[in-house]
C-alpha cells in the first residue's frame, strides 16, 4: 500500500493500515511530516506556519497525539474562555458556565457588553434556532450562515462582534460567506451540544516538534517506510493494481491500494491520468481555496497579559502569546497574530500590513505603545483550507472511488466538518478503514 501525502491524514492513514497489518509507504514531497502542521526558524523564533487551535470534542485529533506520545506539548482549557479585547474599552470575559448545555452559554452571553441588551437577547433566540438546524438539511448548503442570522434579527455589528469570533477560526471565512450547513454542525456540535466540548486546545511547543518529528518516529517504529523529498506525478492503473509516479529517476511504486492524502487542488492534478477518477477531480478542481495570513511581533518587552484572546471593533481577529513556544529572548514577548478569511490582507506588502496592524495592537494593549518592535514577519497560506462556501459539500468526496484500491483522503474531502486538524483526522482513518477492505 501506498499513501501519498504526510500531512495529519496521510500520518492517521497510514498509521492505521500499518497496525492493521499492511505493508505501507508514505511519500511526502517536502523533506519534514506535518503537512499544514508545521514550523520554522526564522530570526532566532520557531515560528508556527498557523495558530493551530483545536477543541475538546477534537477526539480523533487528541487521539493521533497521544499515539504520537505528543500530549505533553499541548494544553485544553479546564473551562471555555475567551478574552475579548476591544479599542479604549475593558477587556472582557466569554467564559462557559456550570450549567448543562446550550444553558451553559447564557451568562456569558448576558455579560457581554459588546453587544447592546437587544442584541444579546437577539443573538439568545438566534442560537435556539440554530441548535434546530439538521446540518445534513440539503436546503441549508444553498444558504449562507449571514443571510440565516439576518432574518434572524442579527444586526451586522452583533455578526461581526460575536458569530464570527467563531465562524472566521473554524470556517476560514466569515459568516456572511460561509454555508450555513457547515456553520450550524460547527455551532452545533462545538458549542451547543456538550458543555464542554469548546474548551479550547493549544499547541505550547512548536508544531513540528508535536506533530511531524514525532509522526515520523511513530511511523518508522510501526514499520512504515517514509520517503521524504519525494514527488508524486501522478497515480495510473498496472495490471490489477496501481502505480504511484514519482518524478524522472524515481522508481514506480507499485500498490493494491493507494491512499491520496493531499490538498485538493494537488489531488485533481494526480488524479488526471487515471481513468474512472474524473468525478472527484472535477470536485476536487470547483473547490475554491481561502487563505490565511500570520503575523509575527516580537517586543522589547512584555505588552501583553493575555496567553490568548480574541479582537472585536478592530481588524485584529485573533492573537496568541508565543513567548515560551517561540523561543523568545528573556524579556521580549513574541505575539502571532493569526487572520482568518484574509483574502484582503493577502493582497497586502508586509509593509501595509505593519502600518495596518501595529498601530491596532496599540489600541488593543496600552504597553505595546511604549514598547519597540524587535521584528515583524509576515506568513501566508494561499491555499490555507478549502472554501467553506454554500454548495460545497457537493463537491466533497467520500473516501471510496470508482477506481478499485484507490482511496482519498484529507481534511477537504466529505468528513461532515469544516477543513480543520480534527477533520483532516478523521479523514485519514476513514481513508485507512476503505485502503484495508480494498486489501482484503
């Protein structure tokens, strides 16, 4: 068997055909594991390419983690709490309370001052309805999330200051883009179902050391063969089986049954020249693409007292203290500062994006207007996820193809959730389930 691709589901994939008894290769074309997971060095920092955030409900995530014995690197939140930061105001609290859910939401909600009193009680009624919603309703894919809050009686601002604190993170896009299915399976199944089930999860070390250093020892320990730097060209039929092309020099790899764990765009250009793999080509092709873009501050000085929390009435959506994980001096302070649904700011120089973005730090934390800046990076993912836009689901494949032992997996195919490390997860083990009974 072959799996092509080392990003989270390729490693799920393969680790689990590997227990089941298969004879695996991976191949990956970048010389590290990880896929979107991954980290970097640049000015004395380990930066990480995305402020990867996961939730408790993220089972399979937290699962692959420990499999990977990587659970001491991150951390989950004993209780939701997110601190709101708003220019020239108080910061406040949206913390979950005792109550059993959708109860355990309404404190939070009443105390929320960035919303006005007929705003909170619109947003209340707002999220009742939404708990209602069957995100596997076919009339809710021809639908965006922001028309449906609409004529629900949410006002853009209340949108802005609330809906899309979650929708932009977990979505990619706003809500006045996204498809209200995905919205309401990301609302329903994080917030509104389990009390729980939104406390948030971090990353404290940088993702490489979590994810691809440790996926690449748990691989080899299981007996997989891990080929780094290798390309894969494109995937062909070879008598009963399959063949995976690498580039000129590279030997075929032949396979009974070959997992393609790439983003989509990548999986549609491999999928060309084999016959029956029209339909989920095509799909993979009409997926649109949303970005995101990192910013990377390092002070002089700490400025901030917050390990995270979120931006409202600013562009600053959310930002992520990364002193300890980034390997900030003593004394400095490193904040990433992670824009979600950043087709705009994708199209801005590092120098626009500095006059933009430091002087809305400023207005966020009164001790960053005293405070040097020691540096300024700039990241960007073109192809970040997949476009979580009305009609998408569509386009999702599931993992079995028409073409025998070939099988798709990646957060982009059709996992029921939104393009995250949770769905791309899942996707590889329902990839690996689909390989093994190809074997058989």
């Amino acid at each position: 068997m072959v799996v092509v691709g080392g990003g989270l589901a390729g490693i799920a994939a393969a680790l689990e055909c590997a227990k089941a008894g298969a004879r695996v290769t991976l191949v990956e074309v970048r010389p590290r594991l990880g896929g979107a997971a991954y980290s970097f060095e640049r000015d004395g920092l380990a930066l990480d390419n995305g402020q990867h955030v996961f939730l408790r409900c993220c089972a399979n995530y937290r699962a692959l983690l420990a499999r990977l014995g990587s659970e001491g690197g991150v951390r989950v939140q004993p209780r939701l709490e997110i601190p709101v930061l708003r220019p020239g105001e108080q910061p406040l609290l949206l913390r979950r309370g005792n109550l059993p859910a959708p109860l355990h939401l309404a404190g939070a909600l009443l105390r929320y001052r960035a919303l006005s009193r007929r705003e909170r009680a619109r947003a209340a009624l707002a999220a009742r309805a939404l708990a209602k919603l069957d995100p596997d309703e076919e009339a809710l894919e021809r639908e965006t999330f922001g028309s449906w809050l609409e004529r629900h009686g949410q006002s853009a601002h209340g949108v802005a200051a609330l809906w899309d604190l979650v929708a932009l993170p977990t979505l990619n896009l706003p809500a006045a883009q996204a498809s209200l299915a995905l919205s309401a399976f990301v609302f329903r199944v994080g917030l509104l179902e389990r009390a729980d089930a939104a406390d948030i999860g971090f990353h404290r070390a940088p993702l490489s050391a979590i994810v691809g250093g440790p996926a690449l020892a748990a691989l080899q320990g299981g007996g997989v063969e891990v080929r780094l730097g290798w390309r894969a060209r494109g995937v062909v039929r070879a008598g009963a089986g399959l063949e995976v092309h690498g580039a000129e020099g590279e030997e075929e790899l032949g396979a009974d049954a070959v997992v393609l764990a790439v983003p989509h765009l990548r999986a549609a250009g491999l999928l060309d020249r084999l016959n029956g793999a029209a339909e989920p080509a095509r799909g993979a092709r009409a997926l649109a693409s949303s970005p995101i873009v990192n910013l990377h501050v390092l002070y002089d000085r700490p400025v901030c007292e917050w390990s995270f929390a979120a931006g409202v009435d600013t562009p600053v959506q959310y930002l992520f203290d990364r002193s300890e994980g980034g390997g900030a001096p003593r004394g400095m302070q490193y904040l990433a500062v992670s824009l979600s649904g950043a087709d705009e700011e994708m199209r801005l120089s590092s120098d626009a994006l500095r006059e933009r973005y430091l002087p809305a730090l400023a207005q966020l934390l009164p001790r960053a207007r005293g405070a040097r800046v020691e540096s300024f990076l700039v990241t960007r993912e073109h192809a970040a996820t997949f476009r979580a836009l009305p009609g998408t689901r569509a386009l999702r494949p599931p993992p079995r193809t028409a073409v025998p032992g070939l099988v798709l997996a990646g957060a982009w195919t059709a996992t029921g959730w939104p393009a995250t490390l949770e769905g791309a997860v899942i996707s590889g083990l329902a990839g690996a389930r689909e390989a093994l009974a190809a074997l058989r």
